[in-house]
C-alpha cells in the first residue's frame, strides 16, 4: 500500500505540474506570428503612439 500511494502522489504532483506550466506562457513559448505582433506593439509603445494600459492589454491578449 505505501508504494500505491507514493505513485499516486507523483501522478497527482507530475498531472498538477503540467496543468500549470501549461497555463503560463512565456515569449519563448510565442510562435512567429506572435513574436512580431508583440514587437509591433512594442515598437509603437516606444513611439508612443500607444499608452502603457493599452500596451499591456494587447499583450494579455496574444497571452491568450
């Protein structure tokens, strides 16, 4: 039974551990399309052509 429970418990822990990393998404994780949608808008952040909440809003939104 103690070795029942200690695979189940690595099953739990590993299943728990890929949800979560599945959930966050990085840069590195970010496609090409991606990529140079997030550089647009960093380019027109820099340029000021766009505020820093509106910046952030369309980076959540390619996040999702």
């Amino acid at each position: 039974m103690g070795t029942g429970s200690l695979v189940f418990v690595v099953l739990l822990a590993l299943t728990v551990w890929v949800l979560a990393r599945q959930g966050r998404r990085t840069l590195d994780d970010w496609g090409p399309a991606e990529r140079r949608a997030a550089d647009v808008l960093a380019e027109r952040f820099a340029k000021g052509e766009i505020d820093e909440r509106e910046y952030r809003s369309r980076i959540d939104a390619l996040r999702r």
